[in-house]
C-alpha cells in the first residue's frame, strides 16, 4: 500500500522509529507491485478506525446541526440526516482510500465482481434502504404516526419510533416494539391514522332492556361520552341506534379522539364506567342473559292443552 510506504519513506533513515517500522515491513510478501506486510496491515487498520471514528462524530454532529432546524418538520429533518448520513460514509471511505494509497484500477475486475455479489446479496438491504428514503420524502409515514399494518396473516397497531435503514420501529400499546422492513410499508396495506389527521373515531356499542326508555339511554349516553376527558367536543359524540337484537335494543356511541398513540381501550372502558353509574341512577336496565320472558297468545287450541293438562292433574290426586 503506497501510503504506508510513503511514511516509511518520510521517516529520517536509520532513526529508532525507521529501525522499528522497517523491520515489521520485512515480515510480509509481495503481490505483483503491492507490499503486504505487518507493518501494512497496522497502518489500514489504524486508518479504518480513524475512519470510522470519524465518520459517527461527523454524523452525529451533523444530525445534531439538522435537528435544531425548526423550519424542517420531522420528516424532513431524518430525511436529511439519512442523506447526510449517507454523503459522509462515503466520503469516508473515499478518503481512507486515498490515504491507504489503493489503486482501485488494478481491482477493476474484482471490484466488478464483489460488487455484482454484494449487490445480489444485499439486494434486500438496498431495497429497504431506498424505500425509508421513499417514505420519508413522500411523508407517507413519520416518527409519531400511529399505523396499522396488515400483511394479510396478522395486523399490528402501533406508534412510529424510527425510521431506520432496514426497518420501521412500531411500539405497541403493551410495549411491544416490532421491527417491520421499509419494504413492507410499500408493498402492503397500511392504515396510518395521523396521516391527514390525528382525529380518529371510536364506537361503544351499548345493549340496554327493551323495557327502558330509549330517549332517556340515549341523553345518558351523550352525557356520557361529553363527560369523558379524552373526547373531542367538535365533532360532538352520536348516538345510534343500530338494531332491535334478541337481548335488547342496540345503540352505538360514536366520539372523536386527538390521541389515539394513548389508546383506544382507555377511552371505551371510560365511557361505559360513566355510563354505568348514570343508568343506576336514573333506573335504565340492562337485559340479564340468563332472563328470558316468554309469551303465550290465547287460543282454542292454547284452552284445550290447560283443560287436558288440568284433567291429568285432577286424576293423579
């Protein structure tokens, strides 16, 4: 490598450090004009971790720069640190080349070679790297969205933490962080509920006795949901009702969040726990599922079973 001979070279000859660095040149070999030795192998060593040293302060410096530009929202700001990112890895090694003194023309055909490996062999790589970059710049997704992505087997809720090279951070409401490929966001459905708006809207589906009075369930129920702290004022809560089912009358209650990366569990048990002390107090029933009623219409047919049934009873006394 020239450049680990140029400093044998620019060393004063015959000093104590020529004597050292001289001596581990000559445990080595020679590849047609290239020295490999010891002496070689210290010195691109020594250079690659400069190097890499290097590279994550200026990176991080760099980030840090683009992070207290508050003209930039989020997007643009990883955006830029991913292509900052990039530009000084490789300028990196492309100084470190220099200064090891490689001729990459005489790697022309190996080069070519590894390259078209490498580029099979991290053709995934490649691929999730390019669409985080896609991502980012088209603001499809951000850091904070809440998402939903369905690979047609399971889907998975949660919030956006990162957006790596090789993959998206999503944090679920039980802490549970999945790491999904850049790829995935592009090739599969995925609901981003802050997309356009963080607004999202939940229903409560409430089943009360058909004996109560439904104007009064359904005032209780809007009272209800105004009642609880996470729920949007505009658009104001709606009460539905859906269907007259088999243990009652159904409704539906209908609230607008701002917070759904809080969850929406919290916000349902909240309405219904409010909803449960109004319908104590002012007397709305809930149908019991082990209560049924049953009704007999009155017929001829009706008479003759109790006469038959009360002239067995009369005989068996």
């Amino acid at each position: 490598m020239n450049g680990a001979s140029d400093i044998l070279q620019n060393v004063d000859y015959g000093s104590d450090l020529w004597t050292v660095i001289a001596t581990l040149d000559s445990w080595g070999f020679t590849v047609s004009s290239t020295r490999i030795s010891l002496w070689t192998v210290i010195v691109a060593l020594v250079v690659i971790i400069l190097a890499l040293v290097l590279a994550r302060l200026a990176t991080r410096i760099a980030c840090w720069l683009i992070g207290r530009i508050t003209r930039l929202d989020t997007a643009q700001r990883l955006l830029a640190q991913k292509l900052v990112s990039i530009a000084v890895w490789i300028a990196t090694a492309l100084i470190a080349i220099d200064v090891l003194g490689i001729d990459l023309t005489a790697l022309a055909v190996f080069s070519g070679a590894f390259g078209l490996a490498l580029g099979f062999g991290l053709q995934k790589t490649f691929g999730n790297l390019l669409a985080g970059i896609i991502l980012l710049m088209d603001r499809s997704i951000k850091p904070g969205d809440v998402i939903a992505v369905n690979d047609g087997k399971s889907s998975v809720v949660g919030q956006v933490k990162k957006i790596g090279i090789r993959a998206v951070s999503v944090t679920t409401r039980d802490k549970k962080e999945f790491l999904i490929p850049n790829e995935n966001l592009m090739i599969n459905q995925v609901e981003n509920w802050s997309y356009s708006s963080r607004e999202v809207r939940i229903r409560v589906p409430v089943v009360i006795s058909p004996t109560s009075d439904l104007e009064l369930a359904e005032k209780l129920m809007v009272e209800a949901a105004h009642a609880s702290p996470r729920v949007l004022d505009k658009p104001p809560p709606s009460v539905w009702l859906i269907e007259f089912a088999e243990a009652g009358v159904a409704f539906e209650i209908r609230v607008w969040i701002a917070d759904p990366e809080d969850g929406l569990a919290s916000v349902r048990s909240d309405i219904l726990k409010r909803l449960w002390k109004l319908f104590q107090q002012d007397g709305v029933e809930l149908p019991d599922p082990a209560q049924r009623n049953l009704y007999l219409q009155d017929s001829k047919q009706f008479q003759q079973l109790v006469a038959a049934i009360s002239k067995a009873v009369a005989e068996n006394k």
